[in-house]
C-alpha cells in the first residue's frame, strides 16, 4: 500500500505470554520478514513461571526484555530501539498502561501505540459509558486523549473471540455454553440475535495486518470480525459437523439481565461475563461497516465451518 507514513519497523509487545498476547507474538514472528525487530518485555516471574515458552521465543530470535511494567526506569530502557509498542495486558494491568504512554509519548524513537483491546466496543453508543468492564479501558483512552499528541494510538476493537465463546462456560452455564464434549449448549436470548465474533487466530492476523497500515491520524479506531452468526447458526454447525443432536437449553435476555445482577451482586468470578455476554446479545457487536477492508484483510477471514472444524479438531 503506498503510504508516506513510515511503517512499524521495530515492535516490542507486552503481554506476549498471555491468552491474546501469544496469537500476537505467533503471527508477528509468521510475518517476521517485514520487521526488522521483535520483542517482548515481561517480567521475571513469567521467565521463571513460563520458562520453555520464553526461551523458544528466544532461540527463534525474539528479544527478551525483562521487567517491572510499573517501572518507568525498566520501560524507558526497553524502548530504546523500538519504534512501536503493543499492548496485549490483561484486564488487571489495564491501568499499567498509562505510564507505558506516558513514557512512549517522551521517548525519542516510539511512534506507534496499540493499548490493550481486542473485545467489545467500549464506545458503541450511549449506554457503553456506564458498563462496568469498560471503566478502565475507558480511562485510558482518555488519558490518551487528553495526555497524548505525538503517538499515533490503534484501538483494534474484535467484539467475543468464538474460541471462547463456542466453548463450555467455566461456572453457570446460563451465561452462554457450547459443551461439544456432553453435546449440549445454553443459548442467549432466543438463539436468533447475531453475533460478530473474531477467531483468536485472527486477531493476530488483523492485528498484523492494521500493523502494516499504519495510522496516519493520532487515533485509530478499528473495528473488526471474522464472521457474524446466531447461536442457533453455530449450534447446527456443531450438530452437522459431530453428527449429532445436541441437547439445548435457553437463557432469555430478562433472565441474562437478572443473574448479571446477582453476579456482580455476589462478586461473582463471573460476573463481567454475564455483562459482557449481555452486551454482545443486545447488538453491541454489530457495525454498519467493519474496518476489515480498510487494513487490507476483508475476504482473509477464517469463517465459521472452518472455525468448528478447528474447534472439534482440537478436542479430539
Ligand atoms: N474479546 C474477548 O472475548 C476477550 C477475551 C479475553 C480477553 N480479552 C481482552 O484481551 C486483552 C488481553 O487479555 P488477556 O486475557 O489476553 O490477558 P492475560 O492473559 O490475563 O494477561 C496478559 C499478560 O498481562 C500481564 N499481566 C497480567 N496481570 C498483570 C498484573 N496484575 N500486573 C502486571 N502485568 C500483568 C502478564 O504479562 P507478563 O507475564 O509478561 O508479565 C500476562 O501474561 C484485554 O484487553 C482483555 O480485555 C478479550
């Protein structure tokens, strides 16, 4: 694509052994023949804790930076020679990003920012102020808005991975399931609201593909999907593929609405998954456009029959 805008040459991640981090990591090394240096800045519990994991990376040429994130010190060194920084975070370190920018924002050589997002659309329309998981991501944004000239920042919003989402629930399965083990799957609302999920696999893909579009404006936003689908849709997809009737039953959205309250009542582990879950049910990953086309990857991404395929693929 021509572009006067210098592409990311030299990209240090952080999170890189975490749930999203490692489809980052795997599909920047896959396209290692467009960067001149990869990284990642950890710390030293997971170079203890995920030893095999990190030396792999190392032996294959990825730069291992280790440290305290919350160490402006450790984070200004690591900086040093990178040109873009990749924040894959987990939802407790959401705030760790903030000296991370505001040291990218001082730093002589960083140019591109992506905070930690990959899920739902934390500004989707008026309501999305007040949901309760976005509270930190909305912070930073603002932060960014408010603290941040220099960076070019990329938000790339994914809405549910379906590796997860077409999985079993961990804890109630009201809040969503698709138990291909017992052949039995809870659907949301009636089973015929759509969806627009993204494999994890492809939000990698994405993420490198947004990467070799560089944003040209200070904020990006991007907004993407792999498919859209019903959870009835998913559900004869599993029935074809396993060959099986499965066993359904139905959580309404009244009923989503009132165990969302008792979770987040009780404290619940899961409580930002009925609210998440809710949010997805009631439309929130729905777009008039999708951003796919714009960084290059519409007609890329992997779709929902493959998707099972790889699902049952893995399980057997
Ligand atoms: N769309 C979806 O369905 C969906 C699902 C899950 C997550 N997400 C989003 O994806 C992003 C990444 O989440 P994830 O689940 O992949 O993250 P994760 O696996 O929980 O954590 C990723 C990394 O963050 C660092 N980290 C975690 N907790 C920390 C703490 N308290 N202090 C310092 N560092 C910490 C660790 O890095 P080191 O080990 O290197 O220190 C960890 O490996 C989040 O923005 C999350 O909201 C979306």
């Amino acid at each position: 694509m021509a572009t006067d805008t210098p592409l990311p040459k030299k990209v240090l991640v952080f999170g890189a052994t975490g749930l999203i981090g490692k489809y980052i990591i795997q599909e920047l090394y896959n396209a290692r023949s467009s960067f001149e240096k990869i990284g990642f800045f950890t710390s030293k519990t997971t170079v203890e804790n995920k030893a095999d994991e990190v030396n792999e990376w190392k032996e294959k040429g990825v730069e291992i930076i280790v440290g305290d994130v919350n160490s402006e010190d450790d984070v200004n060194k690591a900086y040093e020679g990178y040109d873009t920084v990749v924040s894959a975070l987990g939802r407790n370190a959401i705030l760790s990003q903030v000296p991370l920018l505001k040291v990218a924002e001082s730093s002589p050589t960083i140019k591109y920012f992506y905070p930690s997002e990959y899920g739902t659309d934390i500004e989707y329309g008026p309501s999305s102020a007040a949901e309760k998981p976005h509270q930190l991501k909305l912070q930073v944004r603002k932060y960014i808005r408010e603290h941040t000239k220099k960076l070019k920042v990329t938000y790339l919003v994914t809405g549910p991975y379906s590796d997860l989402y077409f999985g079993p629930a961990g804890g109630d399965e009201r809040v969503g399931s698709f138990n291909l083990k017992e052949r039995k799957a809870t659907l949301l609302g009636n089973g015929s609201e759509q969806i627009s999920f993204t494999t994890m696999k492809d939000v990698g893909r994405l993420f490198v593909a947004a990467l070799e579009t560089p944003a040209t404006a200070h904020e990006r936003i991007l907004k993407v999907n792999s498919f859209t689908t019903t959870g009835k849709e998913a559900l004869a997809e599993f029935e074809e593929q396993t060959g099986a009737k499965w066993e359904v039953s139905y959580t309404s959205l009244e009923e989503l609405k009132r165990l969302e309250e008792e979770a987040w009542e009780k404290d619940s582990p899961i409580k930002t998954v009925f609210t998440l879950h809710r949010i997805w049910l009631e439309g929130g990953t729905l777009y008039k456009v999708r951003s796919n086309g714009e960084i290059g990857f519409e007609g890329k991404e992997e779709r929902l029959k493959e998707h099972v395929q790889e699902i049952i693929a893995k399980h057997d």
